[in-house]
C-alpha cells in the first residue's frame, strides 16, 4: 500500500524539469515586479541594485583592478546580469524543491526577501518603508507565481480525458514564457525609470552664473589636427566613468547640502543656489583613473567650473592638525588626500558644478564634485559630493586604501600612442605616430617615440594648455617594409623621464613605455 500511495505521489508532482522552469518564471516575476516597483516608488531600492552594491563593497583586494582589466567601464552591466543570473538559478532550485517541500521553498524566497532588504537598507538614499514594500511584494509575487506554475505542471501530468497530453505541458510553456517576458519588459521599463536623464545634465538646471575667471583661451597650435588623435577637450559623452555606483545617485537639490565640517572653526553648509552663487572659476583639467592601464582611455581633459576648494577651506577655518580632507559622497563613497596638496600656492582644486560648459551630467556627479589636479580619481574627485571633512591622514582611511591601494596617489607621466592601432597593417611612406601625454599638475616638456631599438627621436608637441592638462604629439616616421614596435615615452616639466618598467596599476597607478606593432606592407 505504501508503494502504491508513493508511486501515485510521484506521478502527481511535475517533472524536475517543469519544477525548475517554474523557479525561474517565479524569480524572474519577483525580479521584473521589484525592478519596475523601484522604478515608480520614490526612494525606493532595487535589489538587484542593492546587492551589487553589497557585493561591490564586500570585494576583496584586488578584485576592482581584474574586473576594469576584463570588462573596463561594462563591469558594472556585467555584475548586474551576473547577479540576476545567479538569483534565477537559485529560484530555479527553489522550484524543484518545491516539488518535495513546498514550505521550505517559500521560506527561501523570503530568505532573498530579507537580503535584499537587508541591503537596500544600506544605501542611505533608499526610503525604508518603500523599499519593505517592494520586498514584501517581490516575494508575494515569487510564491505566487511559483504555486500557480506548479499546479499547472502538476495538470500537465495527469492523465488525459478529452484532449491530447501535449496540451496541458504546452498551456504551462505558454504561461511560464508569459511570465518571463512580462517580467523582462517589467525589469526594462523598471531599470529605465530607475535609469532616467543619466546622461542629461543636472535636471532642472538652466545656464549658470558665468565665472569671475574663465581658462586661459585654447593657445594657437593647441591642436596637431592629426586623423585618430584624442581630441584636446574630451567630450561630456565620451569622457570615461568609473565609480562605485551600480545606479547613478540623483540627489534632491530641494534637500541636497554640500557641508563642511571635521577640524574647521566654523563649520557651515551651502544649498546648491548658495554654491553657486559663489564665484566660479573656469579651468582646464586632465583627470585619470588609477585602473588605467599603460596606454588606455580612462583619462580625459575638460573645462571644469566650480567654487575654489581654498574658498571653502578659509570659510571654514582649517584647524593646524587637520592634515587630510575626506569627500564624501552622498551614497557614502569616500575618498581622501593631503590638506596641503590642495592649499598649495600652484594649484586650483575646484568643487566642480560645470563640464565643458553645461551643468555636471549626472553621470559625472551632479549637483557638485571634486577636481584635484595632479591626483588619481580614486584619492580625490568625489562625485556626486555632500561632504568636505578635515580630519589626519592617520585617524581615517578612505573607501580604497584598506582594499590595498595607496594612500597617496598623484598622476603619473604618462603617454599613449593613438594611431596607428596596434596590430594594423600599413603602407611605405610618411607614418603619423601621434596619441598624447600627461603629467598633472607638473605639465609635460617633451615626448619622444622609438622605433623597434633605433633610439628615441623628439615628437612634435602641441602647445599645452596648461600645466594641469594632456598635450597631443606626433612623430613623422618614414615606415619600411615589416614588422616594427612603436613605443612612446613623456618628460615632465620637473625633468622626470617616464620609466620603462612596467607594473600593474595597483597600488598607485600603471607604469612603462606604451608599446604597439605594426606591419607595414
């Protein structure tokens, strides 16, 4: 009898197979719900978002340096997928369970529930209540569609009274397919609402105060006007990101306050229209990440506009130990750099509110950032800035530097050949080798290309704008017939030759001469 009953309830439960297609219509409907609720809730986390950025900050050391090596600027698209992949497997286990131990499965979607909560409550710009709502649904939503799948596979598998088998499995494919695709076109329109003017300029704001000191014009011979040369002035679109944020924070500007505060005298907080409404100043600064390898793009040179860093740092009064400044972020990023490099007589740190003369993208931290010439990203340019504190480089360690990069970073000189690419086939006759060169805040005095081992040769210049921006060269090389290694190497304005022995970027930046090959047939 027991045999019997036991057989009966094997071919009552659905195929291992139906089960686990039910796990994952169930996740993917959970998923796509929670995606689209966060995108219409206000202040509401997604998870997906909310675990990527636990993920993101619970990484290793090293870990940011093989990911940019791998997927440079699409990491963050990559964690994304990588993260609904691996929820969709688990559902889908959470379904074939549910054949045996319905219960338990239940238990373990809410399980996701709490994570991802647990999560969103981490990001201090997600509403609490809102972002309870979209788990409590998320789940409801899972256990749902999971009961109803399963009893339609359970249907499926009885026996037929007055219509073919196939029938019942195909009206479970239909609806399962029904469910993921409705929850796809959920999670787009969801992620498209989270994902709204990314790259619009700050939302809402119109021209800003002109600057009480513009950048020097754009020297004549500033431009070598060669084919395939990185523009001077890199465009808003084009200029690379890198940061921690998995969704671009938007910060109310009704509610937004930049404050400054830690060893100062006179602490104090400004609204945007108070910043603002400071005097602005224009200038030309070239900026890189510390990930960039030796000869890539994660570098750019644009006008910045914004308030003096000084400016602020007098208002307030900095306190003679306070031999760190510490920027803040508003989703809690943080970065960290001496108090002397930026009171330094020859150098204009700015809190940014402009680029290339329209209000900060959001992509690159509107309402306000900070750029410090001369330094790597990762130690000084905080976007989407709330906070300037003055504090010790002993008593605090920026978000960085326990995952083992330096403390102290500035830019190295660097140079990178453009074109020709590497690897391309070429004709005889007069080759451009041209790319270009930097060394903030120290500006670069010449640059010289190397063809295979025939000893360096001076490139032409263009004329820098200023110390604190990249300059363009080219060299003029008469190519003969077969295989060349082109290499580039840069000079400082304090005499420093750019050194050929190659490390990786961490801890403190890339170093070694960019080599390309080339065929010339």
């Amino acid at each position: 009898m027991t045999e019997m009953n036991a057989a009966s309830r094997d071919r009552s439960r659905p195929p291992r197979w139906m089960a686990a297609v039910s796990g994952v219509a169930a996740g993917a409907g959970a998923l796509g719900t929670a995606e689209l609720l966060a995108g219409v809730l206000p202040s509401a986390a997604s998870p997906v978002i909310a675990i990527g950025d636990l993920v993101i900050a619970l990484q290793p050391p090293g870990a940011k340096q093989f990911v940019v090596d791998l997927f440079g600027e699409a990491d963050k698209l990559l964690l994304n997928l990588l993260i609904v992949a691996v929820a969709l497997g688990a559902a889908a286990a959470l379904g074939v369970l549910a054949r045996e131990r319905p219960g338990v499965a239940k238990v373990g979607f809410a399980a996701f529930g709490l994570l991802a909560l647990g999560a969103a409550l981490r990001d201090p710009l997600a509403e609490p209540v809102t972002s309870l709502l979209v788990a409590v649904v998320a789940v409801g939503v899972a256990v749902g569609v999971l009961g109803w799948l399963l009893r339609r596979a359970e249907a499926a598998t009885q026996p037929p009274v007055a219509e073919m088998p196939a029938w019942g499995r195909r009206r479970f494919l239909v609806s399962s397919a029904s469910v993921i695709g409705l929850a796809a076109l959920g999670g787009v329109a969801g992620r498209a609402l989270l994902d709204r003017g990314r790259l619009s300029a700050g939302p809402g704001i119109g021209s800003l105060p002109d600057p009480v000191s513009t950048a020097m014009p754009i020297p004549a011979g500033a431009e070598l006007g060669v084919d395939g040369i990185s523009p001077l002035v890199t465009p808003n679109r084009d200029f690379y990101r890198i940061d921690t944020a998995l969704l671009v924070p938007r910060p109310d500007l009704e509610s937004w306050r930049l404050r400054v505060s830690g060893m100062v005298d006179r602490p104090f907080e400004l609204t945007y229209g108070e910043l603002v409404a400071m005097p602005l100043h224009d200038q030309y600064v070239t900026i890189a990440c510390v990930s960039n390898e030796v000869g890539g793009g994660l570098v750019g040179n644009a006008l910045w506009r914004g308030v003096r860093l000084k400016e602020l740092l007098d208002r307030a009064g900095v306190q003679p130990a306070a031999t760190q400044i510490v920027g803040r972020a508003v989703d809690g990023f943080t970065v960290g750099f001496p108090t002397v490099w930026a009171l330094a007589d020859e150098r204009e740190a700015l809190v940014a509110v402009a680029m290339n003369g329209e209000p900060l993208p959001t992509d690159h931290g509107f309402p306000a950032r900070l750029i410090v010439p001369g330094l790597y990203g990762y130690v000084s340019a905080t976007k989407w800035l709330a906070e300037i504190e003055l504090t010790t480089l002993e008593s605090f360690d920026a978000y960085w530097v326990p995952l083992g990069w330096s403390k102290e970073a500035p830019i190295l000189t660097q140079s990178r050949i453009d074109t020709p690419r590497d690897a391309t086939r070429l004709e005889p006759g007069t080759v451009a080798v041209a790319g270009v060169a930097w060394a903030p805040d120290r500006g670069i005095s010449t640059v010289e290309v190397q063809v295979d081992e025939d000893g360096w040769q001076p490139a032409e210049m263009s004329t820098p704008i200023s110390d604190a921006t990249w300059v363009q060269f080219v060299y003029r090389w008469a190519a003969t017939s077969g295989d060349h290694l082109l290499r580039v190497r840069a000079t400082d304005g304090e005499g420093v030759v750019q050194t050929d022995e190659r490390t990786e970027p961490a801890p403190d930046g890339a170093r070694g001469h960019h080599t390309i090959r080339v065929t010339v047939t």
